[in-house]
C-alpha cells in the first residue's frame, strides 16, 4: 500500500516519535490506510504496536483502534513514563499493558499504580494474559461509603459493568468485583452472592453485627503487597506461568510475605 502523507499521517507520525519510554498513544477511528501507517511508523522504530484486527484491516475505509507502546529505556524512565500514561485515565477506564512486558516492568507498573490509587488485574489467559489498570478511585469512594451506612442485617446490591456504556474503554468487570471485595474486607460484612442482571453483573452484600467473626482473609493492603512481592522475586516461566525458580528467591518472598501479612497470618 503506498500512503501519501498528508496533515493526519505527519500528526501521527510526530506524536509516535514523540512517545517516551513507558509512555503509550491511543488512536481512535483510523481508516485502514492509516492504521498501516501507523504500524509502519511504530515498527520501523521499535516500539509495541497493537496487532490488526484481520478483518477490518482488510476492508478498504474500515476503521479501527491503534495503540502504539514505548517499551524501552531505564526502568526508572519507563516507570516515570507510566505515570504520564495512568494520569490520563479517566474514572471508570482501564489501560490494557502488552503481554511482553518484562517482570520488572510489570512490578514497575504495580507500584506506580498502588502509588496512584489505582487498580491492577491480571486479565485473559494462556499466552494472551496481560496486566491491566483501572481508575476506580470514585467507585471505591462510594462502595465505601455504602458501607458505612449499612446497618447489621441489611443488604445492598452493587450492580457492575455499567461503565461500558460511559466510556471507549471501560474497566473490566474483575476490576469492580475486586473493588468491592476488597472494601468488604474492612468491614464485618460477607458478599453473599453475585448474578448477572439484563444490565450486567450484581454483586450482594451482607452486614453483620459487631461479634460476627470472618475468616482470615487478608487485607487489600497486603494482598497488593503479597502480589508485588511474588512480581518482584518470580523468576522462571513455564509457558504462561511464572514461579520462583531459586530457593534463596523463595525463602526471601516468604519472609517478606509474612511481614506484610502479620499479626493476621503465619507463613
């Protein structure tokens, strides 16, 4: 295909070039001839671009979404470039990394988002699972103060997915399931059931008097510490899951998994 460029390509081309490492760009509605050159441009320099959806980009005027990663550099300016890419997040929308992320940056990615208040998910499976974050501060607001208000005995019904009408790219449900999960945590309430209503995904919450006694579940707190610890001392792979592979790595992450998790649980 051979593309004249004109205003649109050259816009395109100067803010690819423009992408510093961590950072992403996010196109919207680009007719196929400028998906191609698009992917052209972020190829030629190396960067991570998202694959062709086959048969759009086969269709002559087809328009589809490009998104183009900077995967490169330190991993200090590769975390300094995430939070650049996460600012821009509105409430309710997640960010989908590449599945070729290396272990250190997806750690890199985990703290920058703990760091912002945000949410992280592994979502897919096989080869094709990949680390997302959500903005779901506002949304965890409200379970919270939902909560708060629920006497022992009530109920409340937290509908989710209703952020895929709002937004181009809307959290995956997983990210308001363990929002609400992890908010139930610090009180003395039970999620007693989750069904799937016309609209989406409900999610039942139970409050309990003060001398009810939960399991040892642990806190978001330490359950994000616990995730970041596996991320940072996991070294082998075996196709699509990761282990650590020395026993040095292995005494290291359970000592330090212990500490965040204490009094609560011994390892």
């Amino acid at each position: 295909m051979v593309l004249r460029e004109g205003d649109e390509a050259a816009r395109i081309r100067q803010q690819i070039e423009a992408l510093k490492p961590g950072q992403r760009l996010h196109l919207n509605d680009l007719p196929s001839s400028l998906q191609c050159f698009t992917r052209g441009i972020a190829k030629g320099l190396g960067l991570w671009v998202s694959k062709a959806k086959d048969a759009a980009f086969r269709t002559p005027g087809a328009m589809s979404t490009v998104e183009v990663f900077n995967l490169g550099g330190s991993i200090e300016s590769f975390a300094e470039g995430m939070k650049h890419t996460l600012s821009d997040l509105a409430h309710g929308e997640m960010v989908e990394l590449p599945t070729t992320l290396s272990a250190e940056q997806r750690f890199a990615v985990k703290q920058v988002a703990k760091e912002m208040g945000y949410k992280t998910h592994m979502l897919g499976s096989g080869a094709d699972k990949n680390l997302a974050v959500a903005n779901l501060e506002e949304f965890q607001t409200h379970v919270k103060a939902t909560l708060e208000n629920l006497q022992p005995g009530e109920s409340h019904e937290f509908e989710l997915g209703h952020y895929k009408y709002l937004l181009q790219n809307p959290c995956d449900v997983a990210f308001e399931k363990q929002t609400v999960k992890n908010v139930v945590g610090s009180f003395c309430f039970t999620v007693r059931n989750s069904h799937r209503s016309q609209d989406g995904t409900v999610l039942t919450v139970e409050a309990h008097g003060k001398d009810h006694k939960g399991g040892d579940e642990m806190t978001e707190s330490t359950e994000e510490q616990v995730a970041l610890l596996f991320d940072k001392y996991a070294n082998g792979r075996s196709g699509d899951q990761r282990f650590l592979m020395r026993k040095p790595d292995l005494t290291n992450f359970v000592e330090d998994a212990a500490r965040a998790n204490a009094p609560r649980a011994k390892l």
